[in-house]
C-alpha cells in the first residue's frame, strides 16, 4: 500500500484527495492546519493541526510512512510550503507541488499590487474602497486604516477581539 500525504486547505486539494482515494493500493492522507471554523470534508484519512515545524513534518513522513508528499495548500500559507520541499528533501521523498494560476487583470480592472501587507499603508493615499480577501489571521494590519470602507471576505468571522478595519 501505498501512503500519500495531501498538505491541504484548498478546494483543489480535496478534489485531488476524492482523486486519489479511488486508486487500488494506495492510501491519502489529507493534513489541514485547522485554522477555519467548519472543516472541509476530504476522502480518505484526514489529520487536522499543525507538524510543529519542519522536523516534525519530517518525523510525522518517516513515522506514517509516507511514499509522497504534494503540497496543495492556500497561497497565503507561509510557511508550510518551505518546510514541505525542505522535509521531503531531507527524506528522500518525491514532493509535488500545486500552484494555482494566478488571477490575472482584465480590462478595467484597477489593482493596486504590494509587497507585503505592511505596504498596504499605501491604501489612503490611492483608495478610498478596499476589498481584502487576505483571511482574517491578517485583519489586525488594516486596523489603523481609519478612513477607508472595507469590504472584507472570509471563510470564518474574525476572532473576538481581533483588530479590525474601522469603517468611517
């Protein structure tokens, strides 16, 4: 039998476990990090929390015994990603990797990109609407963002006590 480890928390990554769970001889495993309220529901084993870092994703492979890792997590999951290749690498374990295209501006479109969300301060100075749809563990860094509207969008509502945008 063979054991596939899904790190997941994408729409993708739960069709690729519905996939994967119909091939003869081999088993998934879908890892979420737990950070939303109402978990998805994946084919095959699910395993919900975190590793501990990259040595404990590394004991969590070699102690299932795992034959592949593909890393199907969001695109605003940080750190997962590094420490999946780095794990792998450091087992000897095919890794695969799933990247969503990214969205891409049509016409009219006005986007405004940044580096990161502490360069969002630039947001007063050319907008006076912003829609964040950058989950709600990243709210706290629009909350002195005083004199915008925010439309925000996210699976779960902030945690109480959150920092949140004030709206004018």
């Amino acid at each position: 039998m063979k054991r596939v480890l899904i790190l997941g928390g994408t729409r993708e990554a739960a069709q690729l476990a519905a996939q994967i769970a119909t091939l003869p001889g081999v088993e998934v495993i879908t890892s979420l990090a737990g950070r939303i309220r109402q978990l998805t529901t994946v084919s095959g084993r699910a395993r919900i929390g975190g590793f501990g870092g990259v040595e404990g994703l590394r004991d969590y492979v070699r102690e299932q015994h795992i034959d592949l890792l593909i890393d199907a997590t969001h695109p605003f999951a940080a750190h997962i990603s590094l420490h999946a290749a780095t794990a792998a690498q450091a087992c000897g374990l095919p890794h695969l990797m799933l990247v969503r295209p990214p969205w891409v501006p049509v016409e009219d479109d006005r986007w405004i990109a940044v580096e990161s969300m502490a360069a969002a301060a630039v947001l007063p100075h050319i907008a006076q609407r912003v829609f964040l749809t950058i989950g709600r563990q990243e709210l706290a860094a629009f909350a002195h963002l005083t004199d915008l509207w925010f439309l925000m969008r996210m699976i779960d509502p902030p945690i109480p006590d959150t920092p949140l945008p004030q709206v004018p």
